[in-house]
C-alpha cells in the first residue's frame, strides 16, 4: 500500500530540515549491521618466507674514461688526425679507422665537400641516408635546403661542410657524445688545416659537442661563441644556428635561420686582419 501524499510531503520535510538533499538508493539501509557483517576476518599469520642467499655480485667493470669513451681508440684517432698533412691524407685517415663503433653499420665515411681554404666551416650532426650513399654532407632534401640559404646570402661558395661524426647512425638517430669524442680529433684538425675565419654550428648535437654546452639549440642559436681546440692554440667564432633538417618540419623557423645567416655574413664580411 502506497503511502499518502501528505505523509510522504511530511517525511520529506523532515529529512530536509535534517539537512538530507540526496536520495542514494530507494531503500534505506543499516550501515551498521552491513558494516559488522562483511568486517573481515583478522588475517593469520603466515609462516615467514626463507630468503635464498643471492651470490655474489660481480664487480662493475670500469669504463675506459668518465666519458665512456673507449681511451685506446680516442688515442688512436689523435695520432693518425694529427700526421694528417693535408685534407686528403685526413680523409684518407679517417676512412681507415675503425675505432668508432658506427663504422660497421654505414656504407661508407663521410668527410667532407667545399673548398679547403673556405672562411667558413660548416659543422652539421651527423651524415644522414642520402650522405651514406654518396659519400659527401649535407646532400639530401636538408642538404639541399642548406645550399640554397647559403647561395642566397652569398656563401655558396665560401663554405668547407662537415659533420661531428663520418659515419651514419643507425636509423639516422643523433649520434652519441661518445661517437662524437672519437671523431673530434679528426674534426680538431680539418679546422687546424682549414683555418675558417669562423663557424657555423648546425643543429643541437653539433653546437652541444662543439661548445661543450647542454643548453638547447634554441637558446644557443644567433649568439656568438668562441670555440677553442683541445691544446688552446686556436681560438675560433662560432655561431649556431637550426638544423635544415629541422626547418623542412617547422617552415616558419627558417626566419630565424635567415637571420643567423645575415648575422655570419656581416661578420664574414668585416676587414680582416691576418694572424
């Protein structure tokens, strides 16, 4: 039997002055009891696991340097980079190398394309798929790009192109800072034999490397630096800049980029005074 209205009107009222506003189920229950009821039983104790006695572990085995770079093949590099008298005799050593472990993977070393007595050197990340193939940087779609800003603010033929490492990494990943401390010595001494007037750092992991910095490419980008060689003898501007590479993803960046470019150029472009 269904209540009456007005007795159903009073014991909402009720409920209401009680400061209820909320129906949560259609009847009412005894949390209490409910409570009491599913209140679990306290647990047993359980027989202590026996713990197995681990062997011994073995002893971390020391990295070749702090910078796990292998030390033999960076010593390696440094003598056969340094009895390099001229830019082909460093190709040459650089092809015969086998202390960098991206060597087995790629086609080929990648060195280098310009002229030998450029004002400027250009130092890129690393060689991608299209550079693996011929055998020269910079020579893919970004490659392209490149030339195309640099023809357009007058450096076209100004210009020696490297990278921090001459092998391609696997699937074009970054190269790493140990990859790039091996292949230092032979990147140190194509600027000895160069003598660039300045630098143009080309992406995060060539300005990084070469400034020994961890700051990002955006905040080191159309700020100039001074580079300076491991022994301190040569002390070098450089600028970095966006990767083209980057650029064909973001367009609206190549602004930015242009305005490196116009800055290198104003400073290329400077009397210059030998020694």
């Amino acid at each position: 039997m269904s209540p009456e209205p007005r007795a159903l009107e009073s014991l909402l009222a009720f409920w209401t002055a009680c400061g209820v506003e909320t129906l949560l189920s259609d009847a009412p229950v005894d949390r209490t009891v409910v409570l009491a009821r599913a209140a679990p039983a306290p647990p047993s104790p359980s027989p202590r696991p026996s713990v197995a006695k681990a062997p011994p572990a073995a002893l971390p085995v020391a990295a070749p340097d702090a910078g796990g770079v292998d030390a033999e093949a960076l010593a390696q590099a440094r003598q056969a980079a340094a009895a390099a008298a001229d830019l082909t005799a460093l190709k040459e050593a650089i092809a015969a190398f086998d202390g960098c472990a991206l060597k087995p993977g790629a086609r080929q070393a990648v060195f280098s394309r310009g002229p030998p007595d450029a004002p400027l050197m250009i130092i890129g990340e690393a060689p991608g798929g299209d550079e693996d193939l011929q055998g020269a940087p910079f020579v893919g779609r970004a490659g392209q790009l490149l030339d195309r800003m640099l023809a357009a603010a007058g450096l076209a033929d100004r210009a020696f192109i490297t990278n921090t490492v001459f092998w391609r990494p696997p699937g074009n990943r970054t190269p790493l800072p140990a990859e790039q401390a091996l292949c230092a010595p032979f990147l140190e001494r194509a600027i000895a034999l160069v003598r660039p007037r300045a630098l143009l750092l080309v992406g995060g992991a060539s300005a990084k490397a070469m400034l020994k910095t961890k700051e990002g490419i955006l905040s080191l980008r159309g700020r100039w630096f001074e580079w300076r060689s491991e022994d301190g003898e040569l002390e070098i501007p450089a600028l970095p800049t966006l990767h083209p590479a980057f650029l064909l993803r973001q367009p609206a960046a190549k602004r930015k980029s242009w305005e490196d470019l116009l800055i290198l150029t104003e400073r290329l472009d400077r009397p210059h005074r030998p020694g």
